[in-house]
C-alpha cells in the first residue's frame, strides 16, 4: 500500500488528461480513479515491489490499469504483461528510481 493518493499521482504526471494509456498499452481513465469497479481504473504500482526491497517514493511509483498491475503483481525485475514483456531499470545514479522499459 502507497502513502501515495492515484489522483494526486495522476494530476502530477498527467495534468489535465482524462485518458491515457499505460506503459502496457491499456487505456485509463481519469474519471475512474478510485473507482475499481471501472474498467478503466487506473492504480499505484511500484516498479520494483516492496516485498523485494523496492520503496515508497515517487521514483519507484507508476500509474497503470488495475490489470497491468495484477498481471505483473509482485513480478521484478522482469515481467509480461498485456502479452507484453517488460523490464526495470534503475535510473543511472539514483538508488531508487526506476523506468519500465519494454523488451519486446
């Protein structure tokens, strides 16, 4: 769980964009933040999840459909999704920031 708020995230990296698409090419919506019976419901996931050592920080934080997130759940430093296959990298001197890159 993120002390983080999607909303806030959202409005920070998307400013007034209502729609949008994840890194794995799922469309989001921003009406539907907080709304997880939408299926466009956008959520917080770690990059590099905590139960792996990953932290609670914006750099280790990205918006992406609910089912990007459950289909790469706790998945690090490779994962598929969205028939997709990703990788993170770690932002070059930073030790806690993060990019997903794709590898397909």
């Amino acid at each position: 769980m993120s002390k983080y708020r999607t909303i806030d995230v959202w409005n920070k990296v998307y400013g007034k964009q209502e729609n949008v698409y994840d890194y794995a090419g799922r469309l989001m919506k921003k009406s539907a933040c907080g709304n997880p019976d939408s299926a466009y419901h956008p959520t917080l996931d770690h990059i590099r999840p905590l139960s792996a050592g990953g932290c609670d920080v914006p750099e280790n934080i990205v918006i992406c459909h609910r089912d990007t997130n459950e289909e790469k759940a706790d998945s690090f430093p490779h994962w598929k999704t969205n028939g997709k296959r990703f990788r993170a990298e770690r932002v070059k001197g930073r030790r806690t920031a993060y990019t997903v890159v794709s590898i397909d």
